[in-house]
C-alpha cells in the first residue's frame, strides 16, 4: 500500500516505523529536517522536507497514486488543509486527520464528501482516555482491549502467588468455572511468549492473556490473582487535553482530584468541571500528596506531557500509598524499562493511536487492531465474508482454518452471541473473528485468509 504520512512527531514516526515495517511504500513529509533525518537512516521510507499542504509537496510525495494520506501534525488545521486537497487534486481515497479540538470532534456531520473530505479521524488524546478508563473499571488489569463494539474484551493481568489457577494446567480452569467460558491465548513469561496448551502450567508473575464475554471479565480475573476492590478514588496529575478529558468522563462515577501546576489552566478546569477537586500545585510534591491523602488513593496517573516528571510523581505516589499507580510515557525506551519497577502500568500513546490506524490499512475487513507488547504481538478483529466456495474460513470449524504459527482464534461474535473459540465452532458469513497474532510478522497471512476470492466459483 503507498502511504504517506504528513507529520514526523511522536505520532507520525510511530505510524511510519509501524507501516514501513509491514512492507508498505511510507512517505514521511515534515518541515524540519531535524525530525526527518534520523527516521530516514533507521527506516525504509521516503522523506521529504515542506509543507504537507502543498499541492506541489504532495505531487512530488506521489500523491497521485497514494492509497492512503495520514495527517498527524500537531496543528489541526494543517491536518485538515491537507486531506481537503489531496481530495481535491488527487482524489486520495482514504484520509485520515489527526483532530486535537474537543469541540471540532463533536462534530461529525463536518466531516463528509461536500464539506470536510476527512474518511477517519483520530485522536489520540480520547484514545488514550478510553484505554485508562477501561483500565480503572477493571482494578488489577494491565491492558483492557474491547471488541465487537465492546461485547467482548481482552484482558492482560499478572498472576499471583495465592491465585487459584497458579501451579496448576490451564485445563483446569474449566473445573474451577464450568458455567463460564474464557480462553487463553498467550502468556508472556519473563518478557518471552508462550503459546499456551491445556497442559501449560501457571506461574506466578506471568503476564497472561485472556478474552472473555465482558460480563465475566472480573470473574476470570479472581482466578488468576487476588481480585481487588472496585477503584473509587483517582488522581490525576495534570490538567492537560488528556488529564482534563479522564476527569470529565470519570468524575460522575468516581472521586476525582486532578492536580495542575498552573494557575490559568486551573481556573479553566473549575469551571469545565462539575465534580471533580481541582487542585494546584506540583504532583510530586510529597506535602500535597500527603494532605491529599494520597494512602486512600486507589488509582494515581501521571498525565503530564513531560515523561520525567510522569516518572517521578508516580513513584512518589507508590511509595506514599497509592494502590495503582500508571503513567504517561511518550519514549519508547522507558515503557519496558519503568514498568519493571514501582510503576504498574505504562500507557504509550503511540501503541494505542497506531491500533486505531491499522485497521484501515489492513487488507480484508478488519475492524479493530490493538498492538501488544510495544507493538511484537497484535490482536485484532476480522469479518467473515463469503461462501464456503469462495473464502477460506467461512463454512470452516475453527479446527480446520490454516492458522499461521502463533496465531489463535480467541472468540467467535455472532450479531449478540459471544462465542469462546473451540476447534468445532463453524465460522459463519459476517462473524466477527477474534485473533491473536504473538508474531505480528504473520499479519498478511491472516488477512489472506479474509479475503474474498472469487477466483474459486
């Protein structure tokens, strides 16, 4: 697929190194050369220097052919500018826009044909909202990944010591829950994956993954570890687009402090804000955190634009008391390395946003596309389209689908109906298909197999 992508920041260099990565043909445009030069070393892609406005910039980024223009600047405008001529001039047939403007996301009616000719939009401020505040309904939860309009989700937690399942084989959790069903697709151990067996044994500290109708999430999570209370209490250090937007949506079903440093933004947060306190002052200040009673705090994220300062307030906060404590990390280098300390949870933009962006440019009709372990392991959800003649999953149990290596069928959702994946579940014409792909390298064989080939009739 020729792609280009207008913007080199956190964004657009994580969207290239991902694209570029899968074969694509990447085309990186930005202003600064500074942002250009190491992608281009590192990465097999074309770079070039301009405005991604330019008729003249786009042309020579071979606009003409393009399949797909990304534009994820940090300016609104610009993103927009540029998806309105690549319409225009070279009738691009998917454009994606970067949208920061709360106000402009409400909107949708904007963004059609005759108006704004913007085919996606992405945010990865909400995006990043949504991910925590999964994350907070589901105490004890590392990563929270909702598919079929939220039907069905997976769950990554850490087992425990104590935990009904540890040192026993997988198999057994039928035993332990005969009237729910829940399946496993992967165990990380020790950083490594392991593609699970009924005879696989649980150990403690193993990361594992498992997907279930979400009514039962909680339920699959006592056996696993020691299930922790419901959250009630938040903070949340800084008062940004993203700070700001977590309060909002959590304000009215938990007790929410937000801390914000500047006294401007602060007043403005009071007033947008109906339930939550509003405080100001320095997240890692350790007399604020106390007479904030930081030991009562169920879940402390660090929402800061500055990696460092999301570091320290959080391991602050652990050391006070705080139960759960996340932070917002923006360089790749520190997630792996933060979260083998007092931090529990790292949430990375970059891996969020980038799902979202995969599922349009998956071949075949993907719907969703979550990226695991910075990006090694993928789960996404494919539709099922055709006839027994002309695909090679529908009219197929799932036992005699041809799999690549690593990948597993997790969960079959039939319009209302959740189905847990087993060999003898028939895939239907317009099932949502569940996988799990541990190396994401095997992508294109998956979607082959979603694709539609009437070549057979």
């Amino acid at each position: 697929m020729k792609i280009i992508i207008i913007g080199a920041g956190r964004v657009g260099s994580s969207v290239a190194e991902n694209l570029a990565s899968e074969a694509n043909d990447v085309t990186l445009i930005d202003v600064k050369d500074s942002n250009l030069r190491d992608l281009q070393d590192k990465l097999d892609i074309r770079a070039i220097i301009g405005l991604g406005t330019s008729p003249s910039v786009l042309r020579k980024a071979g606009a003409e052919d393009a399949d797909m223009i990304i534009a994820v600047t940090d300016s609104d405008d610009t993103n927009i500018v540029a998806c309105q001529v690549a319409h225009s001039l070279f009738r691009t047939p998917t454009k994606i826009a970067r949208i920061r403007s709360q106000e402009m996301m409400r909107h949708k009616e904007l963004y059609r044909p005759e108006a704004i000719p913007i085919d996606v939009i992405i945010s990865p401020e909400q995006l990043v909202t949504d991910y925590i505040r999964r994350l907070v309904e589901q105490p004890g939860a590392l990563q929270v990944m909702d598919f079929a309009n939220g039907r069905v989700q997976l769950v990554a937690v850490r087992a425990y010591y104590g935990g009904p399942l540890v040192g026993h084989e997988l198999r057994s959790i039928r035993e332990h829950m005969p009237n729910l069903d829940t399946y496993v697709p992967a165990i990380f151990r020790r950083g490594e994956p392991i593609l699970p067996t009924g005879d696989t044994i649980i150990e403690a500290d193993d990361e594992v993954f498992f997907i279930a109708a979400k009514k039962h999430i909680r339920k699959v999570m006592s056996e696993l570890r020691r299930l922790e209370k419901p959250n009630k209490r938040i903070m949340i250090a800084g008062g940004g687009n993203i700070g700001a937007s977590l309060a909002d949506e959590l304000e009215h079903n938990f007790k929410v402090k937000i801390i914000e440093r500047h006294d401007l933004r602060s007043r403005q947060l009071s007033e947008s804000l109906t339930d939550s306190i509003v405080l100001v002052g320095d997240a890692a200040d350790r007399e604020l955190l106390f007479e904030e009673n930081i030991e009562t705090t169920d879940v402390f994220c660090a929402l800061t634009n500055d990696d460092e300062a999301n570091i320290l307030s959080s391991m602050l906060a652990k050391k006070m008391g705080a139960r759960t404590v996340m932070a917002l990390i923006n360089r790749p280098a520190y997630v792996d390395l933060i979260e083998s300390g007092d931090i529990d949870i790292a949430i990375s933009p970059q891996q969020i946003t980038i799902g979202k962006l995969l599922a349009y440019v998956r071949r075949g009709d993907v719907e969703r596309v979550h990226s695991l372990r910075r990006g090694a392991a993928e789960a996404i959800e494919a539709v099922a389209h055709g006839s027994p003649e002309n695909s090679k999953v529908v009219g197929r149990m799932v036992s005699e689908i041809p799999l690549p290596q690593n990948t597993s069928i997790g969960a079959v959702v039939r319009g209302d109906e959740v189905f847990i994946a087993h060999p003898e579940i028939e895939i239907q014409s317009e099932d949502h298909v569940i996988l799990f792909l541990l190396d994401k390298r095997r992508i294109h064989e998956v979607e082959r197999l979603f694709q539609v080939d009437y070549s057979f009739v």
